[in-house]
C-alpha cells in the first residue's frame, strides 16, 4: 500500500515537471524567444562603460530626490495602512459575515488590478504632475495589498481564544480588541514595514511618468544619454534600499522576532531553558 503512494506521487511529480516544462516551451515559442536573442547583451559592456566612473557632481541632487522619494513612500504607506486596517478586519471572513466580507475583498482585488505604477499615472492626469500623485498612487496600492496581508493573517489565528471571549459574551468589537488585533500585532507590524519598502522601491520609478522622486531624474539622464549621472542616482537608490533592508532587520530583531531566534541558535542555559518549557506547558 505504501509502495504504490509512493509510485502515485513519484508519477505526480514528474507529470507536474513535464508539465511545467512543455508550458516553459510553448510560452518560450510564442513569443519568438530564441538563444540568438542574446546576443545583445554584450551592449551592457559598452552601457556600462560609459557609466563608469559615476558623477560626483550629482551628489547634492541625488540626496535631495532620494529623500522626496522616502517623502513619497511614506506619506503613501501611512495613509494606506490606516485605512487598511479596517478593510482588513472587515474582509476576515472569522470576523464578519460573508455579506459583509466578499464585496470588501472584491473592492481590494479592484485596486491591486492595476499596479502602483499605472496609478501613478490615473493620478497624474487626475491632480497633475508631482510628488502628489505619487502619494495617492502608492497610498491606493498599499490599500489593496496591505488590506489583503492583514485579511489573511486574522483568518489565520487560533479560533480557540476568539471562541472563547465569544462564548463569554464580548462583542465583535470586544473581540477584536482584546484578542485579534493583540495576536497579530506583530504580523502586521511586519507587514506594514515590507509595505515601506515596497513603496520606497515603488516610488522610485513614479518619476517616469511625471509622479515625482528619483525616477524623474533618471528618466531625464537617460533621455540625453548622461549615463555617469544616472548611474550616480542609481547608486544612491540602491544604498537607500540596503538601508532600509538593515533597518527593517534591526526592528523586526528587536521588537517582533522572539528571542530564540534573536540569539541565533545559541544554546540557552539549562535553568532558562527549563523555565520556558514550564511555562509552555503552563500555557498550553
């Protein structure tokens, strides 16, 4: 018995594979991609030839235009998140009825059809060029996609402590406060800081359709072939990232990530170890 499971799941897999492979294919056929379609890569040498060495002379400009895109990014998270957070509550199908649940998940998958960068530009034409658009282009997308995070992390936790303040009488306000929000709060904590750096990254290309941020500059450069510039801005945005990354890290290690992991596979000594697996069982 266990021998033909194996089998069946041995031929699953390779029917998954050979699937895969001939959808990798056809869809490679399709659109004409062939290896001689390469060839132009070895432009990269030449582009990047001519971007080396960067334009310090830009260094002024590139802090200016990476500071209004965190400006961007986080305007447009701060005003996603909140109006993000009850979209959330009311599309948790364990919180709410479906009545009330499926027309709000059906009004998020509305805003994340179109990505941040075509907001961009519905709110260009709607309110103008500048980083305004940009704000609301970002804000908009954070709705949709920090609205479905937090959606499924609510449906995600344990029914039994909900049930139980249920059963004891609280109401659906009740509930919320004293158990969903505080057993998620670190989810959604960590949801919220990727969301910044999304936006951060987002906001960075905003410029190219006149969105405001750094993108406006690298757009410009690269209309007049002033690569040494715009590898200069592209430099700044990248060290941007990677700061916020080591930023982001740093928070999560210190406010979200239990300190198991903080310790980073440090043995603990055997009366600490003791003691959390007494109150593990006290609490189970």
């Amino acid at each position: 018995m266990l021998r033909r499971q194996a089998r069946r799941r041995g031929w699953g897999a390779v029917l998954v594979v050979a699937l895969l492979l001939a959808c990798a294919v056809w869809s490679a056929q399709a659109l004409r991609i062939r290896p001689g379609s390469l060839g132009g890569l070895a432009n990269l040498l030449t582009l990047f030839r001519e971007a080396l060495p960067p334009d310090a002379s830009l260094l002024a400009l590139a802090f200016g235009a990476v500071l209004e895109t965190l400006q961007i990014a986080f305007l447009g998270t701060l005003f996603g998140a909140v109006l993000a957070l009850p979209l959330g509550l009311l599309g948790a199908r364990n919180l709410f009825g479906r009545w009330v649940s499926v027309p709000v998940r059906m009004l998020l998958a509305a805003i994340r059809t179109l990505p941040a960068l075509l907001w961009a530009v519905v709110f260009v034409v709607a309110v103008g060029l500048g980083p305004l658009a940009g704000v609301l282009a970002s804000g908009l997308y954070t709705v949709g996609y920090l609205g479905k995070l937090h959606y499924e992390a609510f449906e995600g936790l344990d029914p039994a402590p909900l049930q139980a303040i249920t059963a004891a009488g609280a109401s659906r306000f009740q509930a919320i406060r004293h158990v969903v929000l505080p057993e998620s709060g670190n989810q959604v904590v960590s949801q919220l800081l990727f969301m910044f750096e999304y936006n951060v990254r987002a906001s960075s290309i905003f410029g190219f359709v006149g969105a405001g941020g750094i993108g406006f500059y690298i757009s410009g450069y690269l209309t007049v072939f002033r690569y040494q510039s715009v590898l200069t801005l592209l430099i700044a945005v990248f060290a941007t990232v990677l700061a916020i990354d080591f930023a982001s890290v740093k928070l999560r290690d210190r406010y979200l990530v239990p300190g198991a992991v903080r310790g980073r596979g440090r043995r603990q000594p055997a009366s600490t170890a003791a003691q959390t697996a007494g109150s593990t069982e006290i609490r189970e």
